[in-house]
C-alpha cells in the first residue's frame, strides 16, 4: 500500500493535486475569510464553468490541435438556448439545441482544419472572431436573460449541501473522459495521434478521424461549460468567454498537458482549472487587483512554452 501511495504521489496528478491542497492549507492559515462557508460555496460554483471547458479542450490538445473559439462557442450556444427559452421552447430542447450548436462549430473546425491542412490555431483564430460577430448579431448586442426554474434549476444551478450540482457535473464529465482516454481503444488512438502523427497514420490510425472527433468533443463540452455559467448568473452576456481560451491553456499546462500534443490528463486539468480559480479566490480575498490574475495566465503560458522547448530538446538529443 505505501508503494501505491508513493506511485501516486510521484503520478502527475498526484503532485498536482499535492500542490492544490498545500495552497489550499496555506489560503486556511494565512487568508482572512477563506475557510468561511460562503467562500467555499462560491469556490465550488464557479470552478466548474472554466473546469468542464477545459477537460474538453485538454483532449483535443492531446490530439495535437488548438481551439481558440471555444470562447465563442462557449457564448454562442447558450445565447441561442436563451433566446429559444425565451420564446417558449422547452428548457430541455433548448439544451439540445446549444450542443448540437457547439458540436457544428467543433465539426467545421476540425473538417476545415484537416481538410486545408492549415494549423488549427489559424483556423480557430477565425472562428472565434466569426462566432463572436453571430453572437452579438444574434443578441443584437444586448443580453439575455436565462432564469431556470423547477427541475431544470436543480441540474443546472443548485446546491447539495456545500457543493453545487454544477461541481457534480464537472466530476462526472471528468470522470468520462478519464475513461474515454484511458481506457478504451479510440483514446489510444488520440495520444498516438498527438504524440507522433505519421507513426500513427502508419499503424493505419484515422487521424483525421480522431482529430475531429476531438474538436467536437471541444465543442460540446464549450456549450455545456457555457450554459452552467449562464445558468449560475441567470443571463447570457453576448461577450461573455472573451480570454477563456487562455485561461483553460494555462489550467491545462497546470494539469500536465503538453502544449505539443500526445501527453495530457483530464484528471489532472481538474486539478488545474481548481488551482486556477483558488489563486484568484485568494487574489480577491487579498484586495489585489484582477488584473494581476492575467499576469498570473500569462507567465504560466510563457513558462509551459518555454517547458515544453526544453523538452522537445531534450527528446531529440535522446532520439
């Protein structure tokens, strides 16, 4: 047992972990109000939104591939959704319709991506500013109100005790793709792709396959993680997920997923977007100003370029 517990602490999600729970114990001592029950309520609350898009974007970067307009999606599907609802339609086709909005925009992504060749991060650099231009032409530019009731509020938007149905949720969709990943065949198939894309093509993979089928995974989880965040503050703001890209980036290389493709774990994006939020649930205990969350992103980002230069490095001289 303690040969385990040794492996797991020396696991990438282990030590990840291991550091969430030291900022946590250091946030107890050292931060007034931290420990308080409305702080850990607002904590589990709104982790889940960054969480769920991350652990999406976390496959699809193990893939080998970027999407910068999840930021869109994750604006687009629930606005449609809201403005269904607010016509009448009910709550549940409404939903239907944001994720099959969010799987279009992961499908012509990945179909223009493999299909031109062109690098993803070109492509959805231009998705994302197409996407954001339909959103506010949608919304006209105003915003919506989303306010569940009944059943659907419960799913939705509520607490069980101190933990919100949405960090339920999160849990779940991560525990799935946990098991997507590592246990069966087609998650092979996605590190494969990611890891080394002609030697996968060679073992007669369908990359192309993989690639979409992970872009649509992308967007899907962007529309879920998009009509959580609007549920939680009862509307839908044409700008809302503006920079959520970089954010789930940074969650990501956090959680140990290489920026290059064919390494990564969702379980441990769980911990990263987790960490994300606590640093700036500590920033705002503090007083200290937003801003320097951004800063925060930013060198996190620059820190795993620059890793993940070092290890390329390091690889090549072993090869």
């Amino acid at each position: 047992m303690a040969i385990n517990l040794r492996r797991l602490l020396l696991s990438k999600e282990g030590s990840i972990f291991l550091v969430l729970i030291s900022l946590h114990v250091l946030a107890a001592l050292f931060v007034d109000r931290y420990t308080s029950p409305s702080n850990i309520k607002l904590l589990l609350r709104a982790i889940p939104s960054l969480g769920i898009l991350s652990i999406g974007v976390t496959v699809l970067m193990i893939s080998g591939e970027f999407d910068l307009s999840i930021g869109s999606t994750f604006a687009l599907a629930p606005m449609v959704s809201a403005l269904c609802y607010d016509v009448g339609l009910n709550i549940w086709l409404c939903v239907i319709i944001a994720l099959i909005i969010g799987a279009a925009v992961g499908l012509s992504n990945g179909l223009i991506t493999v299909k031109t060749g062109m690098p993803s991060f070109i492509v959805t650099i231009g998705a994302m500013m197409f996407w954001r231009g339909i959103v506010l032409v949608v919304a006209d530019g105003r915003m919506v109100p989303f306010e569940l009731e009944g059943f659907a509020r419960f799913v939705f938007n509520d607490m069980i005790g101190w933990v919100s149905t949405q960090f339920i949720w999160f849990a779940v969709f991560t525990a799935i793709l946990w098991i997507f990943l590592s246990k069966m065949r087609f998650g092979n198939w996605i590190f494969a792709t990611g890891g080394n894309l002609k030697a996968a093509q060679a073992m007669g993979i369908n990359t192309d396959l993989v690639k979409v089928t992970c872009f649509i995974i992308a967007g899907i989880m962007a529309a879920y993680a998009g009509i959580f965040d609007s549920a939680r503050v009862d509307i839908v703001n044409p700008l809302q997920g503006e920079g959520i890209a970089l954010t789930a980036i940074a969650a990501m290389v956090i959680g140990g997923t290489r920026l290059g493709g064919g390494v990564g774990t969702v379980l441990g994006t769980f911990f990263g977007a987790s960490i994300m939020f606590t640093i700036q649930d500590i920033l705002m205990l503090m007083r200290v100003s937003a801003y320097l969350f951004q800063s925060f992103v930013g060198v996190v980002i620059i820190l795993a370029a620059i890793g993940n230069q070092i290890a390329a490095r390091g690889a090549r001289k072993i090869w």
